[in-house]
C-alpha cells in the first residue's frame, strides 16, 4: 500500500494578547495599515484602552490620517 501523506494547518503566527490595552499608537498602525473605520471601531469597542485626547494628541491623530468618525469613539471610550 502506498503512504498517506496529510498536510495540517499551521499554527496561527500571531497568539492572541487576551490583556492587550489599545493606545493611539495602535490605532495609528491600524490606519496605516488601511483597515476600514469599522474594523477600528469595533476594535475600540472590544478592548480595554489608555488613549490620549489631550488636545495634542487630539492633533497627532488627525495628522496621522485618523478620521473624525474614529477620534470620536476613542474619545468617548476613554471616558468609561
């Protein structure tokens, strides 16, 4: 009889960071890296944060591309 070859899946390449704290550094990688104002925003919802709106860091968001719709929700988040 011939061999039986079986190819498995590979392990996911990145774990999951259960304790992971969303910061504006984050949200400026997700904007550079071009995913859609709703996958940020259900990111936001989903995660315990520590972002900055100070109004210079306000300013440093917008200067990085982030929208008015994602800055919002950040803001609002930072107040539960």
């Amino acid at each position: 009889m011939g061999q039986v070859w079986s190819k498995e899946a590979p392990a996911a390449s990145v774990p999951a960071a259960p304790s992971e704290v969303l910061t504006n550094e984050d949200i400026i990688r997700m904007v550079e890296a071009k995913l859609g104002d709703s996958v940020i925003l259900a990111k936001i919802q989903g995660s315990t944060v520590e972002f900055n709106t100070s109004i210079d860091g306000l300013i440093v968001l917008k200067q990085a591309g982030v929208s008015d719709a994602v800055i919002q929700a950040m803001t609002e988040a930072g107040s539960r």
